[in-house]
C-alpha cells in the first residue's frame, strides 16, 4: 500500500456562495452542503471539492492551480472568469483565466463531443525543483513521474481518476503566499513527517502538514487508524 491516497480537494474562498456556483458549474459538479465550508459533490467522495472560508484576499499569483476543459472561454466568461492571457497571443494550447476572486486558472478547449462530464483535469504546482517535489510526491502516492516538458513532471492516475494530472512545474518566483488550493490525503502523520514532511497544525479530525516546498495538505486518518 502506498503511503497516501487522494481524499479531496479545497479550494479557498472570500465570499463562499459565490465561489461554489462557479466552481461546481466549470467543473461540472453538484452543491452538496453550501454551509461554509461548502462541498461540492460528484460521483465518488475521491471527486468532492471543498470550499473553504478565508479572510485574506488573493495577493500573488497563485502557486497551485486548476487546469480545466470546457468547449469554449466565452462559456466561462459567461459564468464569471476573466481571460488574463489568451492562447491566441502566448501560442500555448490553454487559455489564463481568472475566477471571480482573481485565482488563476488554465483553460483547454475541447471538442464539445469529446467533453467529460468532470471537466478537473489536472491541478500545476509551481516549484523551486519541480523534479524534486515530483519525486517526492509520486513515492506518497506509489507513482513515478514523467517528464513532459523541459521543466515539467507529471503524476498520473493518483487523484480522482486515470485521466487527472499532477504537474510540477519550474518557475523563478518565490512562494509568498499560502496556498489558495490544497489536497487532502489519508496516510498516518509520522510517516509522513518522516519522509520530509512539516508539522503545521492539528485539528480534531485531521492535521495539517506542508510539503519540502512549503505547500499545504491536509491529512486524515485511514479507516481503523
């Protein structure tokens, strides 16, 4: 058995209601309990994101993101993201986004009949040493990562299904900021901290801990622990 396995994503939010109408219809999930903090629901506990209420407003450019499909911008535009750097003048195969609170995001036009009813396929992480923190991760979750990109590692079929991505990616800025968007892991806290992990805080049903780079994961117990 691995030491960890994928629980849940949570993503930060000021104004909550807002944030979980958007987030449900670009990914393509259902409200569940829209009390702070909201979830929003699929077809597997694996597919649940979290939606958690924070005071401190989006600062820096985020350093986790989400990579989303959809059949076309205007559609999220529509829903209430920003386009802050279209495909059409980088050359890249996605569209930067913003959602309605500024956290960037990553747009990939599909074909509308090639468009899966999850639309989360992938979360980027921007890393100091992408190779590092790849590798690092990919022996919690029993996976070897691939190199797709000069400076890009891939973790594949260790999330909500064989097709979401992990993607560490080398950038030069410095992390400033905590993170906007974070897993959630069930493994057992010393193990981890073992393995490199830091102790940030307890709660009564999780704890929570920081990667070699700093960024945040929550960690709940496995059943019978």
């Amino acid at each position: 058995m691995s030491p960890v396995t994928w629980q849940d994503l949570c993503l930060d939010a000021l104004d909550v209601p807002v944030m979980s109408q958007f987030w449900s219809r670009v990914i393509g999930l259902r409200i569940g309990d829209p009390e702070p903090p909201a979830s929003l629901r699929g077809p597997s506990e694996r597919h649940t994101v979290w939606v958690n209420p924070v005071d401190r407003p989006r600062r820096a450019k985020n350093r986790t993101h989400l990579d989303i499909d959809c059949a076309s911008v205007s559609e999220l535009v529509a829903l209430g993201a920003t386009v802050t750097a279209p495909a059409s003048e980088t050359g890249l195969g996605w569209t930067r986004m913003a959602d309605p609170e500024g956290n960037d995001f990553c747009a990939f036009v599909r074909d509308p009949a090639d468009l899966a009813a999850y639309r989360l396929h992938g979360i980027g992480v921007d890393c100091k040493d992408a190779e590092a923190l790849a590798s690092w991760w990919g022996e919690l979750f029993g996976a070897d990562p691939s190199q797709d990109l000069e400076d890009c590692w891939t973790l594949t079929g260790i999330a909500v299904d064989e097709r979401m991505t992990l993607d560490f990616n080398n950038v030069p800025e410095p992390r400033t900021e905590p993170n906007r968007v974070h897993w959630d892991v069930k493994g057992d806290v010393d193990e981890l901290l073992a393995r490199g992990a830091t102790h940030l805080w307890d709660q009564p049903r999780w704890t929570v801990l920081a990667d070699p780079e700093g960024n945040e994961f929550c960690v709940f117990p496995r059943s019978g622990q």
